[in-house]
C-alpha cells in the first residue's frame, strides 16, 4: 500500500515514510492511495477487538516493515474497553475515554508511539504536536520513556481545563510541555513552521502526533468499523453515529470506515461555536478566522487541519453538502444537555459529548443513533461540577496523574521560541 498527498503534488511513499514524516512535501496530509473493502460479512462473530483492528488495517500494513508488527502493536495499543450505554430505545453513548489519559485521543495516539517505535532508525525522532486540549495528554503518555524520542506538546496558555494540562504537564524526562502565549491554532500554525524552518529540517527528525500524522487515523476508524460490525450482527441494519469534532480527525476517521464498507449510515458532525463545519456546509467557504473560546475547549479550532482529508475523500464541494450534515451547540446548549442528561439519566457527560448530544435532539426520533463520547466528564470538573451541583468523582488513573510534580515552559508564539527552548531543554547546541 502506498500513501499520497491531499495536494497531489508529493510522490507517493511508503507507510513508514508517511509516519515517520507526517505532513507531506507539498504540505498536504496522507492518505491511502486506495481504500480496499473490508470483508467484515465473514468474519468470526466472536472476534475481538484488537484481532478485528488487525485485520482491518493489514492492507495499509502489507508490504512494509510494520507488516509482521502489526498484530503485536494493536495489541499493545488497544488494552482497554470500548463500552456502549443507552441512554433510550434510540440513542446509545459510545464511551471512547477508558484508555489512560480517559479521552478518545489514547487510541490514536498510543498507536503511533508503539508503531514509531518498531521502526529500526539510528536516527532520534522528534514529536511536535498542538494541542487543544486532550491531545497532548494522551501523546505525552503514549510517547513518555520512549527511547530515542524526543516530545514537545504545545498548548494555549490558560485555555485548557487544569486537569488536562496537569496530565500534559506531570511527564518530564523526554516529554517537554510547552504553554504557549496564544489560541490553539497559534499553537498549530507554530508546530506546521517549524516543519518548513531551516534549523529544524537540518537539525532534527521532525514529526508530529497530531491527527495530522496518519498514524492518528487509521487507528481511529478501528473503533467506528468494530461497532457498526457488532450493531449490524445485532441489530441488522447500519449505525448512524454522532461525532463532536474540531480539528475534523475523528469524524474523518468515520468516513474513511464508511469508504471501507463497513455498514455505516448516517455521519453527523457536532461542534460548538466555532461551527467551521457549518459555516462551509451553508457558504461553501471556510470562515478564515480566530477560533473562540466555548465550554467544549478541545474542539475550539478556528482552522482544521483534516478538513483537507475529508474533502479530499468526497472529491467536491456538492458531495461534501450532500454527504455531511453539522450542528452547531452554544454554551448554553452544552449547559441544559449537561443538566438535562443528569437529570433524566442520572449520567455525566463532558462538555464536548454534549454538543452530540444536543444534535440528536434535532434529528428522526425513529432512528437509533451511536452518539461518540469522547472524554471522561471528570477532567472538566470546573464546567460540570458548577452545572449538576456535585462532584465528579476522579478515577484513579486520572488522580495518580494529578499527583505527580507538574512543570512546563510558557514562551511567544514564534519558531525562534519554540527553537531556542528545544535546544535548552534537550541540551542542544544553537548551530
């Protein structure tokens, strides 16, 4: 299997090449040169997850060093459970946040890590990755202690929960946490200059975990392609899921299960003000602007970086009206489907599964749909606490991060910052 870019105008390359450089030289993203057809329809019944996930990715995989990896990495990725609580006869919550950093993003990214470090280089690999919030806290664990990796996770200063920057910021050693004077997209705009700035190029090995790197994805449609499998055995029809989604990885991930075959209905997208998504459905443009702040932080992304993958998939604008709906949740809308979910459930949910939650509400009440929870509500203790009136429990994986000494380094949203702080922290010389 070789990997293109979105702008067609790179090689096509290998899979190791594509996760060990991540964007491509013309500056799109990789994708699959093809999509082949999962033959979900034979398949054991009884197969579990990580055996399923292998199976689904070995075309992506054949030919290339990770092929004979393959099966030991989704393993040693995919240890935790993927459970689906109803909330009614029509909408189910499927919980993607029981990995170690309790957010979806532990899938892709402990994927990566375990993947990258299966590939035999003499050369020291560095991850940059921006982070809006539960990013950077699943790539610092997932790549903490690797050998021959260095780690830079760059976040807006003061614009992510507490919780999420102590799990950022709690690594050390090779994982260096970066606060940076800015919005998340200053921080996504720095990790793509310091891919094209001379110094990095000639001095580091420069990739990024972010969803911008392919090995994010192809792990992420591991969880879509399982459970419309096991709701099609069950229920003999296709899973129509809700996707909260910013930077437009997750949701893209759906799609690309969709193109699979496996059987997937209907893909709606939730965001909250920032609302891209929706914005391009009604003007055909995407809005060139800031991102805002909003309740569902990690979501806050004024310019997504896989809307090129997903455009690129449905190949135009009138596919890309006819294929994608979008829901946009204000704040307050996050608020009343928080209360209203405890309320008639007696469940929490975190600030961005309510804004899927919130669109289903907009949708056939005869249909079933699969709404994606994405995060563990109690690393956003300081929006729902004040909301239902009570404490959120803390796990104890989350608290034992909590625990530990937190330090990280604030600088300007600029290469030469973020370049003299790489060379101090990873003691460096300048030239």
């Amino acid at each position: 299997m070789k990997f293109k870019s979105t702008r067609g105008k790179s090689e096509e390359v290998s899979l190791t090449y594509a996760l060990q450089h991540g964007l491509a030289k013309d500056g799109g993203l990789y994708v699959p040169a093809k999509f082949p057809l999962f033959p979900w329809r034979s398949l054991d019944k009884n197969m579990g997850y990580a055996d399923f996930a292998t199976q689904l990715l070995e075309p992506f995989f054949r030919g290339g060093e990770l092929e004979d990896k393959l099966h030991a990495i989704c393993y040693e990725s995919f240890s935790f459970d993927l459970p689906i609580v109803d909330l009614d006869q029509r909408s189910s919550l499927l919980e993607l946040f029981h990995g170690p950093t309790l957010s979806f993003k532990d899938f892709g990214a402990r994927f990566l890590a375990n993947a990258l470090s299966h590939i035999k280089t003499d050369n020291k690999l560095t991850i940059m990755v921006a982070t809006s919030g539960d990013t950077g806290s699943a790539v610092a664990a997932a790549f903490h202690s690797k050998s021959n990796i260095n780690v830079m996770v760059l976040f807006p200063k003061g614009k992510i929960s507490l919780r999420q920057q102590q799990q950022i910021t709690c690594w050390q050693d090779n994982v260096c946490a970066v606060a940076v004077d800015g919005t998340f997209d200053d921080c996504q705009v720095l990790v793509k200059a310091a891919f094209a700035d001379k110094w990095w190029q000639e001095h580091t090995h420069l990739n990024t975990s972010n969803s911008i790197n392919i090995g994010r994805l192809l792990p992420q449609t591991t969880y879509y392609a399982y459970v419309s499998w096991q709701y099609f055995l069950n229920q003999c029809k296709k899973a129509n899921f809700i996707v909260p989604s910013g930077n437009i990885g997750n949701v893209c991930a759906c799609f690309w299960a969709k193109e699979m075959g496996l059987p997937i209905g209907e893909i709606i997208i939730s965001q909250n003000e920032n609302n891209v998504i929706g914005q391009f459905l009604q003007s055909a443009q995407l809005p060139h602007k800031p991102s805002v702040e909003t309740l569902a932080n990690a979501m806050d992304v004024g310019n997504p970086s896989n809307f090129e993958r997903l455009y690129f998939l449905l190949g135009s604008t009138q596919r890309f009206k006819a294929e994608v709906t979008a829901f946009k949740a204000s704040d307050e809308a996050i608020r009343r489907t928080i209360l209203k979910v405890k309320q008639d459930h007696d469940l929490l949910i975190c600030p961005h599964t309510a804004t899927a939650v919130y669109a289903r509400e907009f949708l056939p009440s005869d249909q079933h749909y699969i709404i994606v929870a994405t995060a563990h509500p109690a690393k956003f203790e300081q929006v729902i606490e004040p909301i239902v009136g009570e404490k959120i429990p803390v796990p104890q994986s989350l608290q034992t991060l909590l625990n530990q000494q937190q330090s990280n380094v604030g600088i300007a949203p600029t290469v030469g910052a973020i370049t003299e702080l790489y060379q101090a922290y990873f003691n460096l010389s300048s030239t």
